[in-house]
C-alpha cells in the first residue's frame, strides 16, 4: 500500500466516496485573490480545502503550472487525508475563444524531480513568452487533437476534463454538433476525453450524448475558484475511489456508471463492519469490510476459508442439509479460533444501530451487545444481519436430488418459519383427529361384544333370582351402587375444578396485565374500551371467587363420599353373616353349583356393560361428526401447505421476471418420485406390485386425496385391494400427516438444470441465490471451483457489480475475476505459515494489492491484461 493510503482512515472499509474537485485554482493564478501572508497560503489553502469537504482535487491554473507551489500543497493536503494531482487550464487553438481544457497528469511527470508538465506547455504555446499566455484568455498554439498528439508523445499518463462545457470557452459553446459529432469519432479524442465539468442544461446534455453515443464521458464538477473561499462552492461531485492514485482516478471516471456520483452512495442494508480475534491462527488481528464486495484472496490453505467459517460461526449460520464437508469445517473453525479463542464481530443494522456480536469457541450460543451492554434475546439472524446466508465449498455444484429443495429451504427459511410452525400445530391436529376417529372405528365391534356379555350375564342371573338370591343380597347392592355413584359425583366436580383453575392459570396475568395502555391517538376510545374490558376483569375475579366456592363444595362432596365409604366398611360383617347363611341354605337345598360371590361378580359384570353400551351408543353417533371434523383439518393443513407453495413461488417468479439465463418452475405436490417411494416404503413386504403403486401416484396428488376417495381408489388398488386398504388405515395418522413434496425445476438458458455440465449448474445456482437479493449478506467460499471464467464474468459477475450497492459480499476466492472484474471494494490478502494467518488488506484501485492478485492468484497476470486491454489504466 502506497504511503499516504496507509496512513489514511478514508480506505479503512475499502473503497469509498469522496468529494472530488477538478478545477481548481492558486494564488500562481493572476484572477485568483489572496491578501494574507504569503508563508500562510499553503495551510491556509489545504484549510480550505478541508472546510469545503474536498478529498481530491486537481490543481488547474490558467495555461501555467508551479512545480514548487504544487509540491507544497500536496506535501500539506496528505497530511488531511487530501489527494492532490497535478493539472493545467489549457486554452487551445479551437473555436473561435480557445476551449478551456482541463489536463489531469500521472505523477509520471513529476518523478524523480523533473518537470515534464513545463516542457509541454512550453511547447503547447511555441514562440509566445508567457506574459502573453499565462492568464485566462491565452490561447495555445495548438489545436485540440494536435495538443493530444502532442501529449501522448511523452509517454506519461493523462486525460482530458472539458472545463464549463456550456460556458464561454466551453467545449459545447464552441463546437457546433457537427464538429462535436466528429470529434466524438476521433479515437485521441475519445480515448483521453474522462470528463465533462459543469454540465447543467438537460436539453443540451441529451444533444451532446446523442452526438458521442458511447463516447460520452463522465459528468464531473469543479468550483473554479477565484479565492479560498470559494474553494467547494457550486455543485458537488463525488468518485469511488479505494486508493489516492492517478489511475485509480482514471478507472473511476471510466467506470463513471459505478464509479461518479453527484452525492455519496448511502448504504440501507446490514452488514459487517470489521471481525476481531482473540487466540488461535488469526489472534489479534482485525479485518475490515466494506458493505459491498469483499474478496478474500490466497492460495490454498492460506487461511481465507478460515476466516469465512468463523464469521459463518459467530452469526450462527446453518449449514443446510446438503452441506458438504460439515465435520471439516467445525474441526476448521476449532482450528482457528484454538482453544478459548474468542471471535467478534461489529455490524450495523438497516436502521443504523451498531452491534457487536461475540462468540467464544464451543459456546453454546453467540452474544449480542449494544456497547458494552448484553441484549438477550436479539435474533442475530434477522436483526443484526437481515437473513445473512452462506455457502461452502462445493456446496453450490453438490446439486443431486433434493438439492433445490435445500437450496429453497436455506434462502427462504426464515421467511416460512411461521408458516411452517402453523403447519405442525395443523399435522398434530389431523393426528388427534385420526385418533379420536380411530376409536370409533372399533365401537361397534364393542358395542356387540357388550351386549353379548350382558345377554350372558341375564340370563345367569335369571338362575340366581329363582334361588332368591338377589333378594337377599339386595341390601349389599344397593349399597355398592350408592359407592359408585357417589364417587362419579366427586371425580366430576373434580374434573370441573381442575378445568377451570387451569384456564384461570394460564389467562388471570395476561387479563389483568392488559390494563394501562395509554394511547397517542385514540384515548377517548381506549376509555370507553377499559371501561367496558373492567366489566370483563370483574367476571373473571368473580369466577375465580366462585371456584374457590367449587372447592370447598368439592371438600363437602367428599365428606360424605367417604361417610358414605365408612357406613359401607362398617355393615362388612352383616354381609358375610347373610352371605354365610345364604350358602347354609342353598347347600341344604342341593344347589350346589350357585355362589354369592359369583353372583355379586355378575351384577356387576351387567351393570359395567350396561353402562358401556349407553356410552358407546352415544359414540356411534359422533363417528359421522369425527370423520367430518378429520376432513376439515386435512383441508386445513392442505390450505397451509399450498400457502407454503404459494409463498416460495412468489419468489421464485421474481428470479425468471429479470429477463436473464435463470428460471424456475414450480409443481404443486409435483415430485412424484419422492410420493412413489415413500408409499413403496411405507407398504414395504406386502407384495403389492410396482404398477399398483404407479396407478395410485398417477391418479392421487397425496394420501389425504386417496383416503377422502377411498371407494373410488380401491378400484386401482390391484388384485386384492384389501391388503393395501388395510395397511392405509393401520398407517393413517403418518400417511395423512406426510407432504408430498413440491418440485422446483432451475432452468438455465431454457434447460432444466439437470442436463447441464457441472460448472453450468454451479453458475446457475450462484444466479439463483445471487437473484433472490433478500439476503444482505451472502457468504460464499471458492464459488468458482466448479465455474469457468467466462461464466463467471457474463453471468456472475455483471450480477454482483450491480447488486453489491444493496448486498455485502464476502468471498473466499483464488480466483482473480471475483475482485478483480468484479471491481472489489476490500480485498482481504491472506497467507499461512509458523500456524499463523497473515492477512494484508486494500482496495483492488491500491497498486500492492494489484501486484498481491498478479503474485499469488491462479490466472493473475491474465485477468489483469485483460483489464487493462479495456481501461488502459493498470501497469505490469
């Protein structure tokens, strides 16, 4: 990193925006007014430059540079963090006032103590002295493209910015379009023309931009000043800029789309500011990142998969169930951070609000502070960093079955978890409801079974009453049907007890806290409403006092159970002095095969029969209302999985309506296969043939349609269809709880993914997930290890360039195209040896971090040629 960039704080989260002049003027200026101390004026200058909140600038005197008077400034203004280049106020031989040309040189000219910059106006205004020419209106010796020629002679960077193009001696003022149109072709004019100042009228603007076409140039701004205090007067112009150099300049204004702006880029998206570690392989060390396009760059095994596995770590970032590698990368993660190591990690939120997120290794849990104060309860993942998702290695090409699916399930997941906890509260719905179903299925096998042990019972019974026993043991009888209607009685009132306790327990505190709101907008409502609502608080205090009423009765209800119980206990031994006598006599009378005890076990034999053949009688009349409430809950929880479907489709679709090389499809209970398989499981050892199973798949979206057409199904059930009904209703509460799943078809370039290479899967995939842009942070590591380069740049990388504004990247790559062509605004270079990461950070624009790419990228030098076939700016 060059000096002045590793001394600044403006490049601390990579490439930024700042304040850019290109027109400035001195006191070596004869229209520029300056009364105060003459050894004043540099300090004075650069303190203006300050106020006016300029961050580069280029020096701009009519026609005359000042080698020494520059040198100064610049000296000063790095000391503010203030970038200042070198620069001339040409007025050349065109138009009939000479067009005012602002020439931006490299430090080329300047190095090694030379001055080329007075050569070239020397002979820009050939046999004039300057007196004649050092002022606004000297006009050179040379026309525009003359003056190009001439400077592309020295072999030294420069550009060209058209001062006050609209103005006297603008560029626009003075060329008519037909001269301008011509112009725009000439390749010195287009190849060196980076910027318009001053551009305002919108009809002329569309007149010049329709004359150059591509050719248009940046629109820049200037102040012109003729004072110090002028100095950031006017409109205001911004470049993104990562290093204070001329060609980081020069990439600006020729990626002016990304790059110039009329105000700085703000940024409403969460993400990560900077991670600090404490212990292990990176101990000590903080990164920064931008809110856009961070690159974490190395050789294999340099560390930059660590990092990323530690951040994934202290955020708390799934895996997915497709995740390769799971083992590898925990055991990465203990690694790194060592033992004890500690992990942290400051993030802004959409709103602005900074967190630091904290996660010490084998910690069940991260912390989240504001400060230095804990915040129970916060969801890192939604917000801290809104919906962050990741991706490790191979996990973007690992696309076998189930891998969209996946896929879906880890970028809308956070989206569906309410909907999906509402799915299984309505699956243990259906469940009870297939329960209370299935035990009316065997009421009426029950029903008979009673009514045969109560005819059984009679007619034994029938024998006992001949003999008079039942008139003699009647007493006992009445005395236990006492017993046990008593004890009913009790165990009702304390089922009602326990209800009503148990409603008040789980709503007294939440009634009562309910009370006190006091409302900004509607408090005359809210009167009338707490008065009515303490109507409501009263009758739930009065229920509370009448069960505590209930209890007491409750306690007298069981007094005379238990009277009752001793009454009972104490006639013991008259019934066996009758039970005795009663054996004498049947003895004597020859009946030998009658017994009290047999006879007692009978009646109440008949009387527990006769009680369950009321109650099962009244059951078989709620079988019809318990099949229709099951169907009412299997409509319900079809709603809610076609809600689900619906919900994922929708944003799906988003991904197709960009017009690009993605698309998906979406089927409703669609993956037929994954249907057939589970039933061939579920029925496994039956014999059931596979065209039994293939019929019924074909014909029934999912097991609830089967079961509420039965009859109908029966008929595709094969030879013997009893078998395959009996195993559906023995399984129901798991075959009607079961979710046919939906099938998502990724389509890229109008081919199901399936049928392409591995590297065009991996490429859709990344498209897919990049196209979502609900994720404000997206993790990624060696997306590129399955994906050619120009897949990456046509289809990855123009993707990223123009989402990185709303989206922090961060990928781990060894890949040059990703922050190279992706114009990465941090790069993180990391390297690995004696058990300890190195990183070394700086913007792409920093010239040690284009020769760390060159140096220890795969492919370097080729990414960087390419780049400079279109820019025309880096050096080898």
């Amino acid at each position: 990193m060059s000096d002045i960039n590793s001394r600044t704080e403006l490049f601390k989260y990579g490439a930024t925006w700042a304040r850019a002049d290109f027109h400035l003027h001195t006191k070596a200026d004869k229209e520029f007014e300056y009364t105060e101390e003459e050894n004043s004026f540099v300090t004075d200058y650069v303190n203006g430059l300050k106020a006016g909140g300029i961050q580069l600038g280029v020096i701009t005197n009519h026609n005359k540079f000042v080698t020494d008077e520059f040198k100064a400034l610049r000296k000063r203004a790095r000391k503010e963090e203030i970038f200042l280049l070198p620069g001339v106020e040409l007025s050349v031989a065109d138009g009939s006032n000479g067009i005012h040309t602002l020439i931006v040189f490299s430090e080329q000219w300047l190095e090694n103590g030379h001055d080329y910059i007075n050569q070239f106006i020397n002979v820009a205004f050939e046999g004039k002295v300057p007196a004649e020419y050092e002022h606004e209106n000297g006009r050179s010796s040379l026309d525009l493209i003359t003056t190009i020629k001439k400077l592309e002679g020295y072999h030294r960077d420069f550009f060209i910015v058209f001062a006050h193009v609209e103005q006297s001696s603008g560029l626009w003022r003075m060329m008519d379009g037909g001269r301008l149109k011509e112009l725009g072709a000439n390749p010195y004019f287009r190849n060196y023309t980076l910027g318009f100042q001053k551009v305002r009228g919108r009809d002329q603007r569309e007149k010049v931009q329709h004359w150059l076409g591509d050719g248009y140039p940046a629109e820049v701004e200037g102040s012109d000043c003729k004072s110090i205090e002028d100095i950031g007067k006017g409109e205001k112009g911004f470049i993104k800029l990562g290093a204070f150099s001329f060609d980081a300049l020069k990439f600006a204004l020729v990626d002016k789309e990304n790059r110039v702006s009329v105000e700085p880029k703000s940024y409403t998206h969460s993400h990560i500011e900077s991670v600090r570690f404490t212990g292990g392989t990176l101990s000590g060390q903080t990164l920064h990142f931008s809110p856009e396009l961070n690159a974490l760059i190395g050789i294999r095994g340099s560390g930059k998969s660590s990092v990323l596995e530690v951040i994934r770590y202290a955020l708390d970032i799934p895996f997915g169930e497709k995740s390769g590698d799971t083992k590898y990368k925990r055991k990465l993660v203990e690694f790194t951070l060592g033992s004890g190591g500690k992990v942290e990690i400051d993030a802004v939120d959409r709103y602005g609000q900074r967190y630091t997120v904290r996660r010490v290794i084998n910690e069940m849990n991260s912390e989240v502070l504001i400060g230095e104060k804990l915040q129970p309860g916060i969801s890192i993942r939604e917000t801290v960093i809104h919906k962050p998702i990741y991706f490790g290695q191979k996990d973007l090409s690992s696309s076998g079955k189930g891998f969209e699916k996946d896929l879906v399930d880890k970028l809308l997941g956070a989206k569906l978890d309410g909907l999906r906890r509402s799915i299984s509260v309505q699956k243990v719905k259906v469940g009870e409801a297939v329960d209370r179903l299935s035990k009316m299925d065997s009421v009426e096998e029950l029903l008979n079974e009673q009514r045969t042990i109560k005819q059984n019972t009679e007619h034994r019974l029938q024998f006992y009453s001949e003999h008079g026993v039942e008139e003699k043991l009647q007493q006992r009888l009445d005395f236990d049907a006492d017993i046990r209607m008593v004890k009913k009685g009790v165990e009702i009132a304390d089922g009602v007890v326990a209800s009503l306790e148990g409603v008040l327990a789980d709503h007294e505190d939440e009634v009562k806290n309910f009370l006190g709101y006091r409302s900004k907008q509607s408090q005359p409502l809210f009167d009338r409403f707490y008065a009515d609502y303490g109507e409501f608080v009263r009758v739930v205090e009065l229920v509370k006092s009448e069960v505590g009423k209930l209890n007491s009765r409750k306690v007298a209800l069981s007094l005379h159970q238990d009277e009752l119980d001793s009454t009972r206990k104490g006639m013991v031994e008259a019934f066996a002095e009758i039970e005795r006598k009663l054996s004498d006599e049947l003895k004597s009378s020859g009946s030998q095969n009658i017994s009290s005890t047999e006879f007692l076990a009978l009646k109440k034999r008949l009387s527990s029969a006769t009680q369950l053949i009321a109650e099962l009688s009244k059951q078989g009349t709620q079988k019809k209302s318990l099949d229709e409430s099951l169907l009412r809950e299997l409509s319900q929880l079809n709603a809610l999985w076609h809600q689900e479907f619906e919900l994922i489709k929708a944003e799906l679709d988003k991904v197709g309506a960009s017009g690009g090389a993605l698309s998906i499809t979406s089927a409703y209970k669609g993956d037929k296969q994954v249907f057939l398989q589970f039933m061939k499981d579920v029925f496994k050892g039956s014999g059931i043939r596979e065209a039994t199973y293939q019929s019924v798949v074909d014909r029934y979206p999912d097991f609830a349609a089967i079961y509420n057409n039965l009859d109908d199904a029966k008929t595709y059930f094969g030879s013997n269809p009893q078998v395959m009904e009996e195993l559906l209703l023995k399984n129901l509460k798991m075959l009607l709880s079961y979710q046919v799943p939906n099938q998502f078809t990724i389509m890229y370039r109008g081919k199901a993914l399936q049928h392409h290479s591995l590297g065009q899967r991996a490429s859709a995939l990344i498209l897919f997930v990049l196209n979502q842009q609900e994720n404000d942070l997206i993790m990624i590591d060696q997306p590129e290890d399955d994906l050619d380069n120009q897949t990456i740049y046509e289809d990855v990388i123009k993707l990223i360039q123009r989402i990185k504004p709303s989206v922090q990247f961060i990928f781990a790559t060894h890949n040059p195209n990703i922050p190279v062509l992706g114009d990465a605004e941090q790069v993180h270079a990391c390297s690995f040896m004696d058990d300890q990461v190195s990183v070394v950070t700086g913007s792409v624009d920093d010239a040690v971090t284009q020769s760390t790419i060159v140096n220890i990228m795969e492919g370097g030098q080729e990414a960087f040629n390419r780049r400079k076939e279109i820019y025309q700016i880096w050096k080898s």
